[in-house]
C-alpha cells in the first residue's frame, strides 16, 4: 500500500532542513518556561523506570530533557537525518526512524507517550488513527502528553531554511483534540493554553490524556 504524501512530503522535508532546524531551535528550551514546567511536571507524574517514548522527537531535544529529569525514555521520528542528529546529541538513548501512524510496539508497552509538536502535521482525517495507535500502545493508566499550535488553519511551506519544502503545519482547536481523544478512548487530565510569546504566530495548548484502567 503506498504511503500517504503527507508522511512522504514530511520525511523528505525534515531530512532537508534537519540541521539548520537543529541549529536555529537548539536552545529553545532555555527560553520556554511554560514549556519547561509542563514538561518536569510531567516527569514527575510518569516517574523513573516507567517505558515511554516521544514520538516525533526531532533532534531529541525534549527527549534529553525527560531523560534527564529521571524518565526512562527512547525517541523516534519519521526523518532519518533527524534520528540521526538525535543519536549524535544523545549517544546514551535510544532512537528510531518510524512513524506516529503505525507503531512498532506491542500492545499495552508503553507508560507514557509524548508527541511534543509532531502531531502538527497529522491532518485531520488521520488524527483518529494516530490517537488509536497511541491507546494501543499504552497500557491501562497509561498518559499521553499533546503539545500543538492551537488554531484552526493550515500553513504550508514551501520553502524552509532555504530549501525547497512542502510542509503543513496544522494549528488545531483543543476542543478538536480533547474529542478525538475521547473519541479515541482518552480521559482528558489537563488542558493548557497560553498567549503566544515572543516570535510565537499563535497561542499554545498542551494536553494531558489517560488511558482508563
């Protein structure tokens, strides 16, 4: 079956731009504290030793984070040359090229997921899979941490960094969200939106789901 040309169009331009992103957003924790909190907050709730895994994870920047606030974590992301810049940063976790639409896990493995920006460029018809995939792969009491644009639009890209690109970056409703979610089998725990900061073209949300035991 031939793959979806928003997953094709997405690899192939993160692969394109994936060091110049690295390099332009490196630091962008540092400058984030709402995101910052969200994320050792989150931390906290899961706690050391639990499986989890951030999906979408780019060059790894949240995925060190929660590493290094005590989660045992590993990474995956649709674009090799992200996975790759991943490794080099974090020799010492783990990451994988693989895809939020279909996951290489068994059943109930997981602790907790994290699709911290990625789900961004899921459209909306595909959103419904994903949450599917995640319910899969937690087990009862598991959680999902969503962080996304809010918004209702769509903005594409053709060119990134001075490459040529095709990118959608979906901005999405919380409310869209939290009822794919429970559409999906989620409880939603937490709901965050913020103004937008700095640079910031919209305001910001992140959500916070349970699978029920």
């Amino acid at each position: 079956m031939p793959e979806a040309s928003f997953l094709t169009d997405t690899r192939a331009g993160y692969n394109a731009i994936a060091a110049a992103y690295d390099e332009t957003y490196a630091g962008e924790l540092d400058s984030s504290p709402w995101q910052r909190a969200i994320l050792v907050a989150f931390a906290e709730v899961i706690g050391p030793g639990e499986p989890v895994i951030d999906i979408g994870c780019g060059p790894g920047r949240v995925t060190g984070f929660l590493s290094g606030h005590g989660l045992s974590i590993r990474g995956i992301d649709l674009s090799p040359a992200m996975v790759e810049l991943a490794r080099r940063h974090h020799p010492d976790i783990r990451f994988d090229v693989g895809s939020m639409t279909a996951l290489e896990m068994t059943d109930g493995s997981l602790a907790a997921v994290v699709a911290w920006y990625s789900l961004i460029h899921i459209p909306p018809a595909a959103r419904p899979g994903v949450l599917a995939e995640f319910h899969r792969v937690l087990r009862p009491g598991g959680r999902v941490l969503l962080g996304f644009q809010a918004g209702t639009e769509v903005k594409h890209y053709d060119e990134g960094f001075g490459f040529a690109v095709s990118l959608d970056f979906h901005r999405i409703a919380p409310e869209e969200v939290a009822a794919t979610a429970e559409a999906a089998g989620f409880t939603v725990d937490m709901r965050f939106v913020r103004a937008p900061a700095g640079t910031e073209p919209t305001p910001q949300a992140a959500l916070l789901l349970t699978r029920p035991s």
